[in-house]
C-alpha cells in the first residue's frame, strides 16, 4: 500500500535538490532529460537492473557502493508513482537484502541512500513492504535512528511508518521487534527533534494503533502510549501541525477503552482536548470534540471532570460551527442522564438551543436530527424530577422541536419523542398550560392525530401516549375518525 507520507517527503527532497536559479519549466524541463537519461542508463530492455549496478552495490569499495546507491534510488523515485513499479525492480534484482545490510555500513552517505531506497520500497504493495521486514530490517533500522545523522534518522522513521501501516501481521511484528519505540521517543521528548520528524512519528503510532479484532496490540504490549500522547498534546497544543491530527486520531482509536479515558481524566489533560475544539483547524476540532464525548459516556465522575472543564463550552462551539453535529448532540444526550447538577450546567448552559436548532434544522443530517430529538428527550426526563428545570428547556422551544420530529417514520425515536412531549404536558408544574398551549400552538394536535395511524406506533405504547395526550388536552380532537 503506498503512503502519501513517504511519496511526499521523497519528492520534497528531490525537489529541494534542483537549483532555484531556473524556472518550473525549465527545471521541469531539466528534471525530464535527466530522469530519461537515467533509465537509459540503469535498465535492461527487459526492465530489470543492469548486471553493472547490482555488482557495484555488492563491491567492497564503499564509493563505488554509495555511487550505486545513489542510482538505484533515483530509480526508485523515477520509476514511481505508483511506487510498487520501482520496489518490484528493486526486489527482482536481488539486492533488497545488500540494501538492508548496508544500514550497518560506516559510511553515513551509503546508510542514508540505503535508507532512503527502503523508503521507496516500503511505499509500495503490503507483500513488498513483507520484503524488508523478513529481510531482518527492522532491527537495523532502529540502529539507524539511534546513530545516524538526521537525514538517515527520518528515514529510517519513515520505513518503520509504512510497515506499521500495511497489515496486522506487520504492525505486530513491528511492535513486538521495537520497532515502534523510535516514534515513541520523538513524541515522547519533541524539543530534541526537528518539527518534521512529529508528522512521521504521530503518523506511525496513528497507524500502530489500529484495532485487530478489537485487540489493541499496542497497548496489550505494555507500551506507554497514552502518557506519551497525552505528553505531546500538552507540549504541542498549539501547533495546528498533522503531527497533531494524527495524535488525536491514536488517542481517539485508544478511549475506546474506558481505562484509557480514565487516565486522560486523570491527567488533567481534558482542558488541552477541550482548548483544542476552539482552534482553527477544522481536523483537530473533530478529532478533539469526539474524544471528550466518550467521556461523557462513562461514569457520573468522569462525566463531572469533563463538565469541570469546560466541556459544554467545547461542545457549544462545535455545534455552532457545525463540527461533528451528531456527536455532539449524542454527548449532550449523555449528559443529561447524569446527576442532577450535572443536568442543570446543561440545561441552563446555550447548549440546549443549540440542540433545539439542530432538531429543526431539515437541511442537517436525519442522524444528527435524531441524536439532537434523543438528548431532549433525556433532558425533558430528567427535568421531570426537578420541574424548576422545565421551564429553561420549554423557553429554549423543546416542544416544538420534539413536535417536528413526530413526522419522521421511526419507531423508536416517535416513542422517545412522545414521552419527551409527555414530560412537559403530564407534569404538574407552574409551566405546565404554558407547555399545552406552545404543543397547540406548533400544529402538534394534528400530529398526534397522524401517529395513531404510524406503522411504527399503531396498537403499541406510542398510540396509547398520543391518544392519552389527546383525550386528556384536547378532548374534542381525540376521537377516531369514522370509517
């Protein structure tokens, strides 16, 4: 599988290679008879690697062995994208293992083109990438991070990035060999890297972290990814950089984890996720504002920790910009299931209109519409028990929204919305003719006639509500039509 992260860097560099006294055309120009000339050169007809270079790359002269390296990884880029086509010659010639062994070599330029070849390699197909991890580089290249000069260093970190991203098998034995420990370092200590060695390093343990079978190798390897993670975010939250996507994404796969979202509470990292909403960058957002709904979702006290720091504000911001809608309204849904002081900061919070807006908004997704009917729904129960907190949901039009959302054909969602309505109508509180005559007011005594004759609510429980309401507010619509 090629990577977009590896393709880049390449070319990066290459690009960096050329002067900058022409112009595009002429440099492209340039770059054209150059890369032509070249596989002229290296090639056979057949498209195989001239019987000249692959002796030169196994001579004993590290000159001549640099001088071949050199050629055959400029092969590698010309021949790409996509870049299978140059790691499939690489492979055929034989010399993928002298490659790999040559990461040992004293010469920091020949480790550096060994490097970057794998580099090449390693962006082609999963059995290509196979190629270098059986070929025992793994090990070799953790060497190469530990000595070699920058340059090599990235390299390096790069090949182990595209191994972690190719399949199970791969990421497990990257893990288990170690290899996943140079990323680890960067993160861990960023202050001793350039910058471009974040983006490789999160990217890597982005991808390190995929689940295989709702396993987390990574973490079942007692790994300290999380500290780390957590760590960079703190030191690096405002870097709006992909190094910071790709974090947040790993953070993200590992809370689904309730112990992992533990710790984060623990960390008295939630303000960083919860700064990390308002940014700028759009990605950061979304990945930030779905790992903080996940602790709305756990116990009442991570709940209360998340509220403690500022999560309603972060949600009230996504919502208003319209990131992440329904998981948004899903949190807010799974706040107001909480204590009852935790349903008053809701409640009283602008976050319940904004809930509101979405619920009667027909130009947002039917998903995020039914999240936002479910968490009034749970906020009208809640505030069943402690009525002073209806009047706040009723001026905020929860009646009218819940009315809307009856003219959808779910089941489900219709029963959940009829007893959200019955929460306001049914409970005796100061509001309660208020509630009755804002349901009137919203067209919703015809619809409580229409859902007696739903699919979904005909003979069950939501006809039963609609027609109690009927009888019981408005008696004089509550009769069957004849037949």
């Amino acid at each position: 599988m090629s990577t977009t992260t590896a393709k880049d860097a390449t070319r990066q560099v290459e690009e960096q290679g050329l002067t900058g006294s022409t112009n595009m055309n002429q440099r492209e120009e340039l770059k054209g008879d150059t890369d032509r000339s070249l596989l002229a050169q290296c090639l056979t007809p057949k498209q195989q690697i001239i019987p000249e270079l692959v002796e030169a790359m196994r001579s004993n002269s590290p000159q001549i062995q640099l001088d071949a390296a050199h050629q055959i990884r400029r092969l590698t880029q010309i021949l790409g994208p996509p870049a299978e086509v140059g790691a499939q010659i690489v492979i055929d010639s034989g010399l993928l293992p002298t490659i790999i062994e040559l990461l040992s070599s004293k010469d920091a330029g020949l480790v550096s083109e060994s490097a970057w070849i794998l580099v090449n390699v390693a962006a082609g197909t999963s059995d290509q990438t196979s190629e270098i991890v059986d070929g025992g580089g793994i090990p070799k290249l953790i060497a190469v991070f530990r000595t070699a000069p920058d340059g090599a260093k990235l390299s390096a970190l790069m090949v182990l990035g595209n191994i972690a991203a190719e399949s199970g098998r791969l990421r497990e034995i990257l893990i288990r060999e170690g290899g996943i420990e140079p990323a680890l370092e960067v993160l861990g200590d960023p202050e001793r890297y350039p910058p471009k060695f974040f983006d490789a390093a999160a990217w890597m343990i982005e991808r390190a972290t995929v689940q295989e079978g709702g396993r987390h190798v990574l973490l079942e390897m007692g790994k300290p990814v999380l500290p780390i993670l957590l760590k960079f975010i703190q030191l690096r939250s405002h870097d709006n950089t992909e190094a910071m996507s790709y974090v947040l994404k790993a953070l993200r796969r590992i809370t689904s984890n309730p112990e992992a979202v533990n710790t984060i509470i623990n960390s008295q990292m939630t303000f960083c996720l919860v700064q990390l909403c308002v940014t700028e960058n759009r990605g950061l957002q979304e990945d930030a504002i779905r790992i903080l709904s996940r602790f709305t979702a756990g116990s009442k006290e991570t709940v209360q920790a998340a509220l403690e720091n500022g999560i309603l504000d972060a949600l009230q911001h996504c919502i208003s910009v319209r990131i992440k809608v329904g998981t948004v309204c899903w949190a807010a849904g799974n706040v107001a299931r909480g204590t009852v002081s935790q349903v008053i900061a809701l409640v009283k919070s602008p976050l319940i209109p904004l809930v509101v807006g979405v619920a009667l908004d027909e130009t947002i997704s039917l998903t995020s519409r039914q999240e936002a009917a479910k968490a009034l729904y749970h906020a009208a129960r809640a505030a069943s028990y402690a009525p002073q907190l209806l009047e706040p949901l009723v001026e905020a039009r929860c009646i009218e929204a819940l009315s809307e959302m009856l003219s959808l054909e779910d089941g489900r969602l219709g029963y959940l919305v009829l007893s959200g309505i019955e929460y306001f109508t049914a409970t005796e509180w100061r509001g309660q003719k208020q509630a009755i005559a804002r349901l009137k007011a919203c067209d919703g005594i015809r619809r409580l006639r229409d859902v007696r004759f739903k699919a979904w609510a005909r003979k069950g429980m939501a006809e039963r509500i609609a027609q109690g309401m009927l009888r019981t507010h408005f008696p004089e619509f509550s009769k069957y039509p004849r037949v």
